[in-house]
C-alpha cells in the first residue's frame, strides 16, 4: 500500500511538474512591457502599458516643452536613450537644444553714417577657417528656426559645397573649395546700398550677390487660371518663390519689421516694350529683384547704357554664393564677380530672361540656368 501511494505521488508530481512548466512558458510568451515618457525634469508625460516584446512605442502626447530661463530658450530635440523596439520596461527622457533668445531690437536696421548703405537681415556669407572655431561649431546643435549655430553671439552655418561645373574656385582667404565638402560659413549682416530714399522709404539693392538659384526650373509653358505663362514670367517663377519665402524667412528671421510689401511693376515698359507679349501686372512682394529698366537708371547709379562695360552694375559673389552654385569670373579684372537675373523677361525669346553679367552688361540667358546669382533688393520703411 505504501509503495502503491509512493509510485502516485511521484505520478503527482510529475504532471503538477510539467503544467507548472507549461504555464511560465506561457506567461513568458505573453510578457508585457511599460514605457515611461517623461520630461527633463522627470515629469510624467505619457505611460504606455501592455507593450508586446518587439514593438515600437510611441510617443502621442503633446509636444514637451521647456520654460526659458535668464536669456536661454529651449527647443525639443527628441528622446534619450533612442527608440528601439520593446525588450524591457524602458523610460524616455525629452532632450533639448538651447539657444539665446532673440531681442529684435538688436537686429534692426543701421544706417552708414554716410547715409549710402543700410546693414539689415543676416545671410551665411564668408568662410570660416580656423580649426578651434570649426571644432566648436561642430558641437553645437543647429537653431530650429534657422538651422544657424550660435557661438559666442555670433550665427554660423555648415553647407555641403555644390560648384559649378565642379570649377576650381576659392574662397577669398585662397581655400579650394571641393565639391561635396562640407564647410562653415559665418553669418553676418546684409550690406544694402541704398537706391532711393523718400521720406524714410528706402529702396535697397544688396551690395553682394547672397545665393545663386534659376529663374524657373524648365523652358515649359503653363495655364494657371485658365490663362498662358510663359517660362519666363516672374510672377510664377522659381525665383519669386525663393525670395519670399526661403531667403526671406532665414535672412530675417529676427527682425522683419522694417520691410514693406513692394507693389512691383512687371509691365512690358519695365523691360522696354509696353505691348509685349511677355508683360505683366504688378506683384506685391518682400524681397523682389531690379528690372532691366532699374539698371539702366542713372539716378539709381547706374550706366545708362546697357551694353556697356559697366562697373556701376558688376557685382561679386560671396564665400557661400560660391559654395552653392554661383558661376564666378576668373579673369583679373572681375574677379569673384557673378552673374545675375533681373525680373524682366526677354522680349525676344520666351525661356530667356534678361541677367546682368561680370562685365556688368544686360543680356538674356535660358530660365533653368541654376549658375545665375542672386541680387536681392527691399523696400524698407524706417523710423
């Protein structure tokens, strides 16, 4: 008898053994996982139960956000450590980049005490070749707003150089620059020289060519509205868009308060022929380009002459012009110098508009030419 309870106990044992084995295989099959989101300051944003091994979580709440303090603001940058599929109970933390914060008052327009130029806006221009410097920057995290960096209260920005034609160009302090390289660019402030001044109205011309960029991406005719356009027409082109909206938003990005919206003249008289084909109505814009008849304007400081030679229209490329696209003359004499577009079309040829070139004489040139350089120009009202 006792054998017989000893053989059933062992029996026992067994089975209760292996539905105990069988029960935790399963229980581990079906473990779930908590995620924890939490702020800086280890404030509770969002918990997520009953996470599956292998998943990705999410974060669905609101954006965090930090309060700034003394003259520092804070951007959301992300979640530390990164996000990986669920393997355990993890808790993620907000991270933040920093910036100062911005009094607009110091980004106002200056006017030369010799009342020609105005200094007004920021835009990545001269190279940065010190190593020290370099290697700072290179730990900063970019600006939100503006992708810039902040170093010692001065703006940089890191730009991958794309060269014309992969030319053999330098930056004035004599570095080669390679295509593809990535370089430091410093921001600094916009020299405008001024065109005309009526009652504190200023029209503005910037002093160096900023950018490169094509007047429109292709020879293609378009219907907008129901109505013809031309390659060639500024109202719709690339590079209207780009001024406003791009250029605009970055180099004034602290301080916009001075510009004036502009009503600009696209009729044929600003180009030369009031019954072209090509003529437009007027545009209300921010940042606009000169017509053909505005360089022709003695009063403006220019040749009247448009073929001719004409220093009073050449104008040279910045380190970062360069950098980006900016087809640049190496002859002695115009050295560094661009060319760049007018808002007039050419009355000629309806995928041509009309440029400046090097030598500062007018000529036209096809619309999807991505080697022509940028001459901004503003009209600014200040007090």
């Amino acid at each position: 008898m006792t054998k017989r309870l000893l053989i059933l106990s062992s029996l026992i044992s067994v089975t209760l053994g292996s539905c105990s084995l069988f029960s935790t295989s399963e229980k581990q099959y079906e473990q779930k996982y908590v995620v924890i989101w939490q702020n800086y300051n280890g404030d509770i944003l969002e918990i997520d139960r009953d996470l599956k091994l292998g998943d990705i979580p999410t974060y669905d709440g609101e954006t965090p956000e930090r309060n700034p303090k003394n003259d520092v603001i804070y951007f959301f940058e992300g979640w530390s450590p990164e996000i990986t599929p669920v393997e355990k109970n993890t808790t993620y933390t907000a991270t933040f980049t920093k910036d100062t914060i911005v009094d607009e008052s110091e980004y106002k327009p200056v006017i030369s005490e010799d009342n020609k130029y105005i200094y007004y806006g920021l835009y990545p221009q001269s190279h940065v070749s010190d190593l020290d410097l370099i290697n700072s920057l290179n730990e900063i995290a970019p600006n939100e707003k503006t992708g810039w960096c902040l170093f010692n209260e001065d703006y940089y920005v890191k730009k991958a150089a794309t060269v014309y034609n992969n030319e053999s160009y330098t930056f004035d302090d004599g570095t080669n620059i390679a295509n593809g390289e990535e370089y430091w660019f410093k921001c600094e402030p916009i020299k405008w020289n001024i065109l005309k001044n009526v009652n504190n109205e200023y029209e503005v011309l910037s002093d160096k060519l900023l950018d490169s960029h094509n007047y429109y991406d292709n020879y293609q005719d378009r219907t907008i509205n129901g109505k013809l356009v031309y390659a060639n027409n500024y109202k719709e082109s690339s590079v209207r868009d780009f001024l406003n909206d791009e250029f605009y938003n970055v180099a004034f990005a602290f301080n916009n308060s001075s510009i004036k919206v502009a009503d600009v003249d696209n009729s044929g008289d600003t180009f030369g022929n009031s019954d072209s084909i090509y003529s437009e109505g007027n545009t209300e814009d921010k940042v606009y380009l000169l017509s053909y008849k505005d360089y022709l304007n003695s009063e403006y400081g220019f040749d009247t002459n448009p073929t001719n030679v004409s220093t009073t229209r050449e104008c040279k490329t910045t380190d970062y012009a360069r950098a980006t696209g900016s087809w640049v003359s190496k002859e002695t004499a115009t050295k560094n110098n661009g060319s760049y577009w007018t808002r007039s079309p050419s009355d000629e040829y309806k995928y041509c508009a009309i440029n400046v070139n090097a030598g500062g004489h007018l000529s036209t040139y096809a619309v999807d030419g991505n080697s022509h350089s940028i001459r901004p120009a503003l009209t600014l009202n200040i007090k």
